[in-house]
C-alpha cells in the first residue's frame, strides 16, 4: 500500500553505523544552530564585563608585559635577538587560540549536559563551535601583532619574514585538530572520572613550559632540541616565528610528525566521542 503525503516522515533518526561515522550532512543541516552556539560562545566570554570585547587586546599585552618582565627580564632568556614584545606576543597568540580550545572542548559533555539532556542535535557541533569562536578571538589578537610587527619594521628590526608565511593558515588548522582531538578525548573521559578535568587543567599548564613559547628552540641542546619536538606543538611555534621573523627553525619532517599526530588524536577522539555520547546521559 503507497504512503499517503500525511504519512511521509521529515525527519528520520537512527543508530549511528560505527564509531568512526561522522554525518556531515546532518552537520550541514544545522549549520544554524552552530552559528547560534558560535555567536554564543563570543558574547559570553566577556559580557557583563566593563571593558568587554577591549579584554581580547588587553589580555595578550599584560601577558606580553609579564613576560617581559619575568622572563625576558628576571630570567634573561634569550629571544634570538629578536624584540621581546614581538617574540612573546607570536608566541602567545597561537598558544592562547590553542590552550582556550583545548580547556573548553574538554569540558563538553560536564558544561552542556542540560542541553544535552533536553534536545537532540549533533552533539559533535559543540567542540566545533567552540574551536570556531576561539578562531574569532585569534583573529583579533593577530591584528594587535601585526601593529606591533609594523611597528618594529618602521624601527629596523632584523625581522626577515619569507615564503613559508603561507603555512600560517596550515598551521592554525592543526592546533585546532590537536586541540579538538585532545578535549573531546578529556571530555569523554570526564564523563565517568570527573577528577580528570582538574588533573587535565594542571597538564594544560605544563604543557606551555615545555613548548617553545617564552623561549626559542635555540636555547637548547641539539639532543634537548630533538625531545622537545616529540610535543606536537613545537614545530607549530617554531615554525610561525620562523615564517613571521625569520629566526627559529624549520624543519618538514618535524612539521609532518605533528600532522600526522594531529591526525592520529583527531581519529581517537571521534572514536571515544561517539562511543560516550550514546550513553554518557546515564553516567554524567
């Protein structure tokens, strides 16, 4: 018997295939909702605050100041010759972009599990907005580097940038997949051990003293230099200040390793995300 135009379905839900599927139709198809949570995402940051959207430049100068002072100064650690603002402030950017994806995708499941519980959406586009809305506030701190990059070659700085400044965008896409990959994996294992988001707070810290960012990868011994590069976010920095500065190093092969590590964490998290996600309501 032929199905009556009453009779025909809008919308069909059902089981996920495997624990690698990713519906990116279904994500297409709610590509409204994810804009509501990136928009979201943006206002909230800083509402109700005094001075609002002007934190996003003034959040990176103080961090700028502070290390300067401590580490620039108090420390003497060598920035390769380069001036000090413009060596911590490349730096600080993209680890800024890179540990605020990171903290807020690894509480996914504990921040949103009311909305979670209430409605269905592809649970997939809340790490996603996220990582969008961090892109955002990047943005907006590059321009305050590319002032302070103008100003320093109006100075004469020895700045030398070169052709490899066209990786830039390359480069920001694999801190938001190792990003992604890393706070979804957090994510989804805070939703039965709940101490691990503490913990993972505390490694996040740690993780920025061990990469290149208020030090150059000059300061250390070749073999140093060799264990430092197994964190996939050194060749990341160096990298950028190599393309934006012209000092540091450079190296495809380190470069390689970090993408297919962004690759390899990205794979995992998809996997334990849709794993947890079919049931995580019973055990948050």
């Amino acid at each position: 018997m032929e199905k009556t135009e009453a009779e025909q379905w809008t919308t069909v839900i059902e089981p996920k295939s495997g624990l690698f599927n990713i519906d990116f139709k279904e994500l297409i198809r709610y590509r409204d909702l994810y804009s509501m949570f990136v928009t979201r995402n943006i206002i909230t940051q800083y509402k109700q605050t005094v001075l609002g959207p002007l934190w996003f430049f003034i959040n990176p100068i103080l961090t700028t100041i502070m290390y300067m002072v401590v580490f620039g100064g108090i420390a003497g650690i060598s920035t390769d010759g380069l001036p000090q603002p413009l060596f911590y402030l490349a730096g600080i950017c993209l680890w800024n972009y890179f540990s605020s994806c990171l903290n807020q995708t690894s509480s996914t499941f504990l921040a949103n599990q009311g909305i979670f519980g209430k409605v269905y959406f592809p649970r997939l586009i809340m790490p996603l907005s996220t990582v969008t809305s961090s892109l955002i506030t990047l943005g907006i701190q590059f321009i305050l580097f590319i002032f302070v990059y103008v100003f320093y070659v109006i100075k004469g700085a020895a700045i030398a940038p070169n052709i490899y400044i066209l990786l830039i965008p390359l480069l920001i896409v694999m801190l938001a997949g190792l990003a992604l990959g890393f706070g979804i994996i957090i994510s989804s294992m805070t939703t039965k051990y709940r101490d691990l988001s503490n913990l993972f707070a505390f490694v996040v810290q740690l993780w920025m003293y061990v990469t290149p960012v208020i030090y150059p990868l000059s300061v250390m011994s070749p073999k140093k230099q060799w264990i430092a590069a197994l964190n996939p976010v050194t060749s990341i920095m160096e990298t950028f200040r190599y393309a934006t500065l012209g000092t540091g190093t450079f190296n495809w092969g380190q470069l390689g390793y970090s993408f297919g590590f962004m690759c390899l964490v990205l794979a995992v998290g998809i996997v334990m995300f849709n794993k947890v996600q079919r049931s995580f309501m019973d055990t948050v």
